[in-house]
C-alpha cells in the first residue's frame, strides 16, 4: 500500500470521477468542501481497490475516517481505513457517515454506530426555497418583500470579475463578526478565502447580490447528486434586514431551480444556527453517525 497523501486541487479530476460513480448523500463528500477546509482538517488521501479512503488530522481533537467512497467493495475498504487509523491513533472513528452507507456497507457486528445530529445535514425542497408558498414561510416571506421595497439592488452570478469584490466583502464581514478572536470563524474565513482564490479551479457555482456596487451577500454551491445541490457558504450583511433571506431564495432560484433538492449541510450543534435551519423546514434530514470498531 502506498502512503496517504495531501489533498491538492490536481486531484480533482480523480475526486470526481470516483464521487460519479458513486454519488454522495453526505455534505462533506464533495472535492470542493475537502479541499477549502484542507488547512483546518488536513487530510490525507489513498486510492486503495476502486475506493478512495480519507483521514483527517484536525488542528483540534483526534485523527478520524470519513466514509470510503467509489465503485470499489467499501466494507473491504472500510476495513483497511480503520486499520489505517489503528497506526496513529488508539481511538478509531469514522465520523461523518451518511445512514445509508450504514444500512449498505457497515457491518453491525463490528461496528457500532453512533448518531450524531450535530453533523446531520438539512435537506429542503428547492421549490419551498424558491417560492417560499403558505403559512410556513410568511415570514421568511416577509423579509423577502421589505428587502425588495427597501433597497435597489443586483443579483449577479458569480463570475472571476465579481471574485474580488466577494473578497472585499468576506473582509468587511470578519471585521463585524471578529473573525481573528474567534478559531471557527478564523477557519471557515481561510476556507472562504481558498474557494473564491480557486474559483475557477473548482468549478462550483456562486451567486452575490450588489447594493450600490457593493457586495454585501454572497453564497457558494455546486451539485452534490443528480438530484441535490449543496450550499457550501452563505453570507449576509447582517445589518440589512432580509439579506439572508434573499440570497438564500435568489441562489436557489437562479442556480438550483433544475434540482429537486438543496442541503444546506449541519448546524454543528450551535443553537442560534440549528434555530435558523429548522426556520426553513426541512424536506427531511441525512442522519449521520460515527462508526467505532467494537
């Protein structure tokens, strides 16, 4: 077997003929979300038997799994994951593993499988967030119609023109939020700033709304499955009231409207976010676990 490796945007095209064929359920499975957290988790990839196994080393905490994917036998692959794991750590996890992959590949006498709702992703219907119909959603609604009347603004796809202008905005956003006091924010800014840099590169969507010229909403996406895209990040001027509202329903509407449904990836156990998540009424969940040998 040859060494695990660091993640580099060379690999892409690998990433994605192997997550083709076996198209992910799970947030995290998309090259561009390894490769903008890359510095953060710092993980190390093998392509072993048609499946490609991945081993994050994060700045905080243990060394850990994700799920093997590709058309490769990934129970067989699952086995040499945490073999591989056993060599640097004695606590062996594979965290982050879509219910399906449990039900299809994870044997139960061996393992045991652990929820974790904190990393469950959130599945909406693209149409609830593009039309935002019934009483459901008559405030989200609402935020909408007063940011239209309040402010003459633009939506614009995002383009290698638009990049440095979201740049200035992700900025000005970490300023307000002081990004540098906090480590979470710090990372996510590091990833923003690695996905934006690599904007062609990756290959994914974007979307910005200008007011005066200025950015002061952005969110990045791409397709996740045949069905489904995923909203890797979303930010607003939290000073204009209805702005998450808007680019959460113009992204969908501009660049999702084809798909059925939209992942909005997890709430990571934080209240305010879980809170705002659930405003939104998911379609359902893609309940995730973490995978320990017995």
């Amino acid at each position: 077997m040859t060494e695990f490796k660091a993640i580099e945007i060379q690999d892409k095209p690998l990433f994605d003929d192997f997550l083709a064929k076996d198209p992910p359920q799970v947030s995290e499975l998309t090259f561009t979300n390894l490769f903008i957290w890359r510095h953060h988790y710092q993980p190390a990839w093998l392509e072993w038997n048609g499946c490609i196994l991945i081993v994050f080393h994060p700045q905080k905490g243990s060394v850990y799994g994700l799920c093997p994917f590709g058309p490769g036998d990934k129970k067989s692959a699952l086995d040499i994951l945490c073999k591989e794991i056993a060599k640097q750590t004695a606590e062996v996890r594979i965290c982050r593993v879509g219910e399906e992959f449990v039900t299809r590949h994870v044997d139960p006498a061996k393992f045991e499988a652990v929820a974790d709702r904190d990393n469950s992703d959130y599945i909406y219907l693209a149409k609830d967030l593009i039309n935002l119909s019934g009483n459901r959603y008559h405030r989200k609604k609402n935020h909408l119609n007063q940011f239209i009347k309040n402010h003459a603004f633009e939506y614009r796809p995002l383009d290698a023109e638009l990049v440095k202008r979201v740049l200035g905005m992700q900025e000005a956003w970490c300023r307000i939020r002081e990004c540098v006091e906090k480590p979470d924010l710090l990372a996510e800014d590091y990833a923003v700033h690695e996905a934006l840099t690599y904007f062609e590169e990756l290959g994914y969507q974007g979307g910005a709304i200008l007011i005066n010229s200025v950015v002061e909403a952005f969110s990045l996406g791409e397709p996740l499955n045949r069905d489904t895209a995923v909203i890797h990040i979303e930010k607003a001027n939290p000073d204009i009231l209805g702005l998450y509202a808007a680019i959460n329903q113009l992204f969908c509407l501009n660049a999702w409207s084809n798909l059925t449904y939209i992942n909005r990836e997890q709430d990571m156990g934080v209240e305010g976010l879980r809170k705002a998540k659930e405003s939104y009424y998911p379609h359902h969940m893609v309940n995730k676990y973490t995978l320990k040998p017995k």
